[in-house]
C-alpha cells in the first residue's frame, strides 16, 4: 500500500510539474508569422519628374539608411515581336554614384552564349547614332545588363537601337529617342557623363 501512495505521489509530482513547464513555455512562445495569403504593405508611390526629352527620373530615399536612389527611365519608340508593350532602359543611382543599367525588352528572350563565369548572356548589336558595336549582356530573366560604355554613349546619342536575336528585322530592333537628356540632372544624380 505504501508503494502505491508514494508511487501515486511520484505521478502527481510529474503532471504538476508538467503542467507548470507547458504554461511556462506557452507564456514564452514567439507570435506566429503573418498568413502567407496577407499582402505585403503597399510601397511609397514615387511621382516622376521630367528628365528631358522622353526622359523620367524617380527618386526615393531609402527609410531605414536615407541613401537616395535615382532611376532615370527611357521608353522605347516600338515593341518588339509579340509584345504590346514597349521595351525601357533603366538607369540606376545611388548617393550620386551609377549603379547600373538594364535594358528590359518586354519579350521572352533566350540567353544564346555563356559569360566569362557561365552566366547566361544574349549576343546584342548596338547602334548609337552611326557607330555599330556589338556585345554580350548577362541575362537575368527579365532585362539585360548593359555595360557602362553604351551607356554614356546613349546619353550623347540622337539615335539608340538595339538588335536582339529573334524573328527578323525590323520586329527584333528597338529603337530609342535619347536626345534631349538633362545631363545636368544625370551628372549631379549618377556621376555620369555621355561620350560622344
């Protein structure tokens, strides 16, 4: 009998303990994350403010680090096969310095040779005004990266077109109207300035 007394202590000892560390636990526990179906915040509208020409430029700070960013935006003058949307160059800033360019074509296109590290690139043809290049920007899945070279160039240029691989000619060419840039505006928010 006295071992079922002290063995019947042992138990009730345990469950009360037990309930004590579940209740400690519970009062302890991290919220849940928010539903995966909840949308995120909305982001700040940025109103573009002319750059000149067919120009727009969007500026924003950064709210935690108050680093401003500029993006000057150029749509192009067509769409190209089986789009109805014409392709962009987008010029990225930061703190007065150049970031990047990209140029986003609006269409499926596919990556047709290997960078120096094996990342996809699309064999591009570049004509800036008379002058004719020809290069191979890394693909991302949505632009093209452009180098910093044919972007100084398109700054001094009237006339920009870029030839992708695709259909056929004229639909794989878009064609931009450059002239008319504030390069007041692209020097102070780029550092950047065209080479003619």
């Amino acid at each position: 009998m006295t071992r079922l007394r002290s063995g019947a202590k042992i138990l009730l000892a345990a469950g009360l303990f037990l309930c004590f560390a579940m209740s400690a636990l519970s009062q302890n526990r991290t919220p849940p994350p928010p539903s995966q179906n909840q949308a995120p915040p909305p982001e700040p509208k940025v109103a573009p403010i002319s750059a000149g020409g067919k120009w727009l430029e969007f500026d924003s700070r950064d709210p935690m680090t108050n680093v401003r960013r500029a993006r000057f935006e150029l749509d192009g003058d067509n769409p190209l096969w089986d789009s109805d949307r014409n392709p962009k160059i987008n010029i990225g800033c930061e703190n007065g310095n150049y970031l990047r360019a990209d140029f986003i074509p609006n269409v499926r296109v596919r990556p047709d040779k290997p960078g120096f590290w094996g990342q996809p690139q699309v064999a591009v043809r570049v004509r800036t005004d008379t002058k004719i290049d020809n290069h191979g920007w890394n693909w991302n899945g949505t632009f093209l990266a452009m180098d910093k070279d044919t972007v100084r160039r398109l700054l001094g240029a009237n006339l920009f077109k870029i030839e992708l691989p695709g259909p056929g000619s004229p639909n794989n060419i878009a064609t931009f109207s450059p002239a008319g840039v504030n390069l007041n505006q692209i020097e102070s928010a780029c550092h950047l300035k065209p080479k003619i």
